[in-house]
C-alpha cells in the first residue's frame, strides 16, 4: 500500500501536537511538510512549536514551513486554552531544527502543482485558521487541481460555537478565509465541533495514553493533563475535546466516522454571528453540497486508535 | 537624488499604459517590475495588456509577473471598458516579452523583504485592485516595512463614484483587499476621483502625443480615440480623465498636487461595499493612515503628458538616425 501524501496546516496549540504526534508513527502517511500559520498563538511561537514537536517526535526529517502571520481581513484572535506557549507548561528544549526558507503559502503552491502534474494529490489536514491556503488558492486557483481533499478540524453546525455563541475558533480566527476555501470545489471533510465534542479526553484516557507513550509520556501526560477543560456542564465529564487529532483519525480511519454532506457557508459579515457555518442539510440554496461534515464518531474505535498510535512511541523503532 | 524604486500593480487598462509609459520615460523613477492583477478586464488580457506595453516602450527589461486572477472575497467585476480586453494588434503592436515565472505576489514579497532588510523601502504605485498587495501583505511583517509608500489611485469622497454612485472602480472590485492596504500601517497617499476627475485630456492633448511620442503615442492616441473617456454631462465641458497617470506624476512633481491627511477606510459589504470615507477631522480618533488628494494642476499635468512622453519619438529617431 503506497502512503497517501498529506501536508498538516496547523497552529500548535496542545491538540495540534497530539495530532502531529499521532501522524508522526502512522506509516499510511507521507507528511510532505508542516505549515504552522497564526491562530492559538502567534506565528513565531506556532513555528516554535511545530519545530519541537518534529523534535519530540523524532521527525526532524520532515519540514517546517512558516506560515502567513496574520488572518487575511480580522485582527488576530488567539487560543484560550494552550497556555503562554501554546504547549501548556510543557517545557521542551530550544529547537535545534530550523525552518525552511519557503513560505508555507509557496510550498502549498509549489506542492499541489506538482501533484496536479503527477496526478498524486494530496490530503489537506488543516488543525488551524485556514489563512495559508486561501492565500494559496487565491494566488493560483489551480492548485486545486491537485488537492485531493481538505480534511479539516473547523466549525460547529448543530453545536454552539466555542469561541463565540455561534462560533468555532478556527473559523472565526480568518472567516474570510473559511469563505474562500468552502467557496471553492474541492471536497472537505469537515471535523466540526459537533464531531469533537463526542470525543472527550478525560483524565482517565489521559493516564492511559501517556502511560503507555513511552519516550514522549512526560511532555504528552502534561499536555492532555492541561486540556482539561473542567467544564463537566458543557462536556458531560472532565477533561478536553479531542479537536485537531480527529482530522489524522479520520484519514487513518474513514470508517469510524459519519458523515452527511451539504452545502456550506460562512458568516463574514455579522459581527453578532461572525464565522458562523451553516450547513444547508436540506438543499435550500440551490448550491450543490461541497462539505462532508462529520455527524457521528465512534468514540471508542478512536481511543483505541490513538492508544495503539501512541504506544508506538514505547517501541524502539518509532516507524 | 537618487530615483524613486517603485513596482507597478496594475490591470491595464488604458490609463494604467499611460501611466506605465510616464514611468518608463522618467529618469526619476527606476521601475522594478509590472504586478498584473485581474480588474478592468479577466488577468489573462491584462497581463497580455501589460507586456504590450512594456514592449512598446522599448524597456524591454522590465520584468511583467502575472498575478491574482479576481478578487479575494467578493464576485468578480470587470470595468467600464471591460469589453476592451486585450489591446487589438491594430492599436498596439504585439508583444515581444514574456511575464516571468514568480508569481507577482512573490515578486513583491521578495523585493520588499529585501527593501526592508536593505533599509531602503520602495514605492509602490497600485493602479488597479488591491488584491496582490493584500495578499502579500498578510504573508511577512517586513513586506510593510519594505514599502515606503502606497500611491493607490482608489476611492471617491466628495465625488460620487463612477463604478456604482458610491463606488470607484478599483476599490469596488475588491473591497477587502482596499481595506488590508489601507489598515496596514504603510502611509498611503489616495488619488481619488474628486482630483482625477479635474484634469481631462482633450483632442489637442492626444493629437500632441499621437504626433511626438513615436510608436507608443500612436498607439495611446488610438486607444484614446478608440474608448473614448469624455462624459459631457458629468464633467460639463470635453475630455476624460487619465486616472492612473495621476500616481505617477505625484512622484514626478508632487507640488502640482495639493491634498489633506485624512484617516481612510473602506466599506466592504453591504449594499454601499466599495464605499471609501474619509475622517479628515479626526472624528473617529483612528490613525491617519493616508494623504487624500483634493486638487491637481490641469494644465501643468497635462503639460507633462505631452513633454515626457514625447521621448518616446526622440527615442525612435535617435535608433532611425543611429
């Protein structure tokens, strides 16, 4: 079986690292590149970050690509709950990898054309505000060409929003970019909170991963143990929604997901509802339907997912 | 003094080829590149458009980037003169360059990250719609740092637009890329349609250029003469005006110009996107962001029309003569 070649679009942010964590020992991936952009913390600190987790993770093979540092249109908004780091109170070393030359926006560009040229598209796993790829699909549409799919972690349908009353954070962090990407005709899957919000990491999930994590339980125990939301009213239990690693789950495991497909759109206009999705589940815009969005996850097979991934990192040879 | 560095971001357009052929006959400007963007009409004509021009200028050196295909947000609209397209073979000579490979949003990400890490930021003439220098803008802090200045012709105050009666052209199609420019920190100096609807060129005008300016006057007066820009009832009298040019001659000769810093923003949805409004008494306490040009010298712009582009036909004499 060849690796389906995918590029993670990201801002990390806890969530983000245990997704990249989990694609890091998942050998049906080819990580073409890591794109951190401006979201839950700045991009001088997301670029930080996914240096070190390359680093934590032993794959400093893969490259680091610094991303567009503000949202197109809005003023930046940061995350809430990745602490001053954007890792929490995980403290790891100083990286010693460095970030490529390239922008993230240029090998987005740069890689999708070749992709359309050799017909091997490529996976979009975005776990953050989708500013680079707009850009890049603004400055040549025809990268669509070769993007197989977007799989995104990214708004809140029939839930209420995290950020704001109706809005997830990715979203509204670069609404106008939301609108360019759903705008466009290439297939999304899209990871919503309605998905993640069936997929809490409670403390008890949080000691079996990382005890099981061998070489990085330390700074992945600390990281699950901060994501704690603590809000039992809105979760149903302790601990933290499993947002940006659902997109990796989903590649690695389509069948452990539901999905309906509709139209959807995004709010750019209404401050009271700015980054709002909506989906058009019963086909009154006359649009046709572009998003999968993700309805129902099988809780369980995705635990099990991530414990088998993540106890990789007890073996000797990570790959 | 050494020459302004500029690139020029366009979507020519008739008024964007005369602006680029004053650049290009000016010692006092060193023009780094062509930007094209989709606007008056779809990139592949305006890029088309562009390289015609560059060859009938004879600076054949001058490197042309293709650029953003439509706006960033809204629906595409095209101008006035949409149904122009590319300059026919008859108006203007065909090409003999090519555009580079870079994308022109890279192209001016690269020069102003130099410019910013040389210290000598450039000037940046924006003739067309604002989508290429948005998008370069939100990619590198040192891109704003590298532009000196942005000399936009954009934006109607106490003029009604022209596009819509609330709208000019170029912020119109695309309202949110006018709007990352002007919010981003670059001063930028605004050539609105309350000062470029004062200087009209006339018949006489385009018979002095179609007569000294060789080749590109020839092809200019045609394209003058062919979409003609008078509006009798608009403008009360015969002429139309050179919007473009306007950007180009504040380099040249700013005294002939007379404008206000005001604090400039956009108006990007709703039935009024594309509106521009000006706070020129700081009701709103928000920064001023630009100099608004209110009033240039008619006869003085249209003076140097005619002298600097007549170069154009000394040139051509001088390689007839040898």
């Amino acid at each position: 079986m060849t690796a389906t070649p995918i590029i993670i679009d990201c801002d990390p942010g806890i969530d983000d690292a245990i997704a990249i964590l989990t694609a890091f020992v998942s050998p049906e991936l080819e990580i073409l590149g890591i794109a951190p952009v401006c979201g839950n913390q700045p991009l001088e600190r997301t670029v930080r970050n996914a240096l070190q987790i390359c680093e934590l993770g032993e794959r400093s093979d893969i490259p680091v690509f610094a991303g567009c540092f503000r949202p197109l249109f809005r003023d930046p908004i940061y995350g809430q709950f990745h602490g001053e780091s954007g890792l929490g109170n995980t403290v790891l070393a100083d990286p010693i990898k460095t970030v490529e030359e390239t922008s993230a926006v240029d090998f987005l560009i740069k890689s999708c054309e070749a992709a359309a040229t050799s017909g091997r598209k490529i996976t979009l796993c975005t776990l953050g505000p989708l500013t680079n790829v707009a850009v890049a699909l603004r400055m040549k549409p025809a990268i669509a060409e070769g993007i197989e799919r977007i799989v995104m972690m990214g708004g809140a349908f029939r839930e209420a929003g995290n950020r704001t009353m109706t809005s997830e954070f990715n979203i509204l962090a670069d609404p106008h970019a939301a609108h360019i990407v759903f705008s466009t005709d290439i297939p999304i899957v899209a990871v919503s909170l309605d998905a993640t919000h069936q997929v809490i990491l409670t403390p008890e999930h949080t000691e079996k991963f990382s005890g099981s994590a061998g070489r990085i339980a330390k700074p992945l125990g600390e990281m699950m143990a901060f994501w704690d939301r603590n809000d039992v009213r809105r979760y149903g239990s302790r601990g933290g929604p499993l947002h940006d690693p659902l997109v990796i789950a989903y590649v690695l495991a389509p069948h452990l997901f539901e999905t309906q497909k509709a139209r959807v759109f995004v709010e750019h206009e209404s401050e009271l509802c700015m980054g709002q999705t909506i989906a058009d589940w019963y086909g009154k815009s006359g649009k046709e339907p572009n998003v999968e969005i993700v309805t129902e996850v099988d809780a369980k097979g995705v635990y099990d997912l991530f414990l088998d991934r993540l106890s990789r990192y007890a073996l000797e040879e990570v790959r | 003094m050494s020459p302004h560095r500029i690139i020029i971001d366009t979507d020519p357009g008739v008024d964007d080829a005369i602006a680029i052929l004053l650049a290009l006959a000016s010692p006092e400007v060193e023009l780094l590149g062509i930007s094209v963007v989709a606007g008056n009409v779809p990139l592949e004509a305006t890029l088309a458009n562009a390289c015609k021009i560059i060859s009938l200028s004879g600076c054949v050196d001058v490197p042309v980037y293709a650029g953003a295909h439509g706006p960033l947000v809204r629906e595409q609209v095209y101008g006035k003169y949409a149904h122009i397209g590319a300059f026919s073979d008859a108006l203007v000579p065909p090409a003999n360059v090519r555009p580079q490979e870079e994308h022109a949003v890279d192209f001016i990400v690269r020069v102003t990250r130099q410019a910013a890490a040389d210290n000598d930021p450039i000037t940046i003439c924006a003739i067309g719609p604002l989508t290429n220098l948005a998008l370069a803008l939100v990619q590198h802090p040192d891109v704003a740092r590298g532009i000196r200045q942005i000399v936009s012709m954009g934006g109607a105050f106490t003029a009604l637009g022209h596009r819509t009666p609330w709208a000019e052209y170029n912020i119109y199609a695309d309202p949110h890329a006018a709007q990352i420019v002007y919010s981003s920190g670059v001063p930028v100096v605004v050539m609105p349609l309350d000062m470029t609807f004062q200087a009209l060129i006339t018949e006489k005008n385009i018979a002095v250029i179609g007569e000294n300016a060789g080749a590109a006057g020839a092809a200019i007066a045609g394209l003058l003469r062919t979409f003609d820009r008078s509006d009798m009832q608009r403008f009360g009298r015969p002429g139309g005006p050179v919007h473009d040019a306007t950007t180009i001659a504040w380099l040249l000769e700013p005294e002939i110009f007379e404008g206000r810093a005001a604090s400039v923003g956009v108006q990007v949805s709703g039935k009024t996107a594309g509106y521009t409004y000006a706070d020129f008494y700081g009701k709103t306490g928000l920064p001023m962001n630009a100099t608004v040009m209110n009033d240039i010298d008619e006869a003085r712009f249209l003076e140097m029309l005619e002298e600097r582009l007549s170069i154009y036909g000394a040139r051509a004499l001088k390689e007839v003569s040898g």
